[in-house]
C-alpha cells in the first residue's frame, strides 16, 4: 500500500514516514497544498494524509479540489490540531472520509488508514465509465455509445491503466512497468500501441477521450482541450 502525507511540520512528517515505512507501506510526501495536488496527478495512493493547516493552499481547500476539480474517489483522512466541531464539520463537506487530532496515535492512524483504503476497495465498482466509453476488466469488454470495441491484450491494459487513473495523467514509465514490468521493449512500442488504441476507440466518434501529454504522458479525459504541440 502507498500514502500520500500532506504535512508542513517537519517533525510530524518524519515520524509518521519513518513508522509507516518501517511497517513496509510507501510513502510520499508534500510539505504544501500545491505539491500534494501534483502528486495526485502523476500517482496513485491508496489513501492520503492530509493537515489541515498548512502554508498557502489549506487541507479544506486540498481536499475539496481533489473532489471537485480532479474528481478522484481516493480515501482522504484529515490530519490536524483542529478540534472544533465547526471544523470537523467543514472538512467532511470537502470530501474528507476521516478525522484525526493532534495529538494522535500512530497504531491509531495505521489502523484507521487500513481500514478506510479496505472500505475504499470494497466500494469500487469492477466497471470503469467515462462519457460514453466503458470498460469492465473482469469480463474483458469495452463499449462505446453502445459499440463492442474488441482491443488487442496491450491495448486493453493501457485503456484500464488511464480509466483508473481518470482524469489523472499516467506517466510513460509508469505504463512501461504496468504492461511489460522489469523488461520493456526497446523500441517505442508504447507508443504504437497508444496510436492503435486511439484508432479503435476515437477515431470512429465525433469527441476524442485519449490524450498524449508532452513530457508527462498519457491520460483519458472528456474535458481536455488539445494544446498547440501536444504530440498526437
């Protein structure tokens, strides 16, 4: 499993990274509001730790972009010294799943983490949907506007690969070891296989879903607008 931690207070952080990590869990780690939403786009976490007040952008305001603006489902517990009712209140209308107080207990935010990203897991529905386009990994189907699209085996991963990920952008390597692991092609074999995915899955429709995003990667997203240089 890997945590996102959201927290400006040094010493706070590296107590929570280093028990995390000594219990075998991944960490990240953003001492701001901006940094933690950077993260977001480029990886995927089973949960995320997020303070309340931190310099410049706040948790509330984190919080409520990862719900609203990047539309991501990902279990967020707030972690803060905010104690008020009012302030609880707030942060579970941004979209926060949990709330912890400072001071706390480590055991305790281990537990509440694994059970939040449990619960999270369980709640997920096996299908993935994006405007008119779905795709069901357990019985290998993808539809669009009520079309059978049959794709080829990497095809099929990349297209799963960025609808979980949706509206995230999933890095080139990150798609690379998903697909090939240890040993990818030497030939830009992502790519062309990126082109074919978007013969049989765009090019038929009026509105186009996949984007290949300069220098970042790949993503599927029914509100991107191209930009001049963006490589097709």
């Amino acid at each position: 499993m890997k945590f996102l931690l959201v927290e400006d207070d040094l010493d706070i952080a590296e107590n929570i990274i280093e028990f995390m990590e000594g219990r075998g869990f991944d960490m990240d780690y953003a001492m701001s509001g901006e940094m933690a939403l950077e993260l977001l786009k480029d990886n995927t976490y089973d949960a995320v730790i997020l303070d309340i007040n931190l310099h410049g952008m706040s948790g509330f305001e984190v919080c409520s972009n990862i719900r609203k603006v990047m539309r991501l489902k990902i279990p967020v517990l707030m972690l803060t010294a905010r104690i008020l009712l009012d302030d609880k209140i707030n942060g579970f209308e941004c979209g926060a799943d949990d709330y912890l107080t400072k001071p706390f207990d480590l055991e305790e935010l281990l537990i509440r983490l694994k059970a939040l990203s449990r619960r999270f897991r369980q709640c997920v529905t096996n299908a993935f949907s994006v405007a008119d386009l779905s795709l069901d990994p357990e019985k290998g189907t993808v539809e669009r506007s009520g079309d059978s699209i049959i794709l080829p085996h990497v095809c099929f991963r990349i297209l799963l690969r960025l609808m979980e990920k949706y509206p995230g952008i999933v890095s080139k390597e990150e798609l690379e070891y998903d697909i090939w692991k240890d040993q990818p092609p030497v030939s830009n074999s992502l790519k062309s296989h990126f082109y074919i995915l978007r013969q049989l899955v765009d090019k038929p429709y009026e509105k186009q879903l996949l984007h290949s995003i300069r220098g970042r990667g790949y993503k599927i997203d029914d509100n991107h607008v191209e930009t001049q240089g963006e490589p097709e």
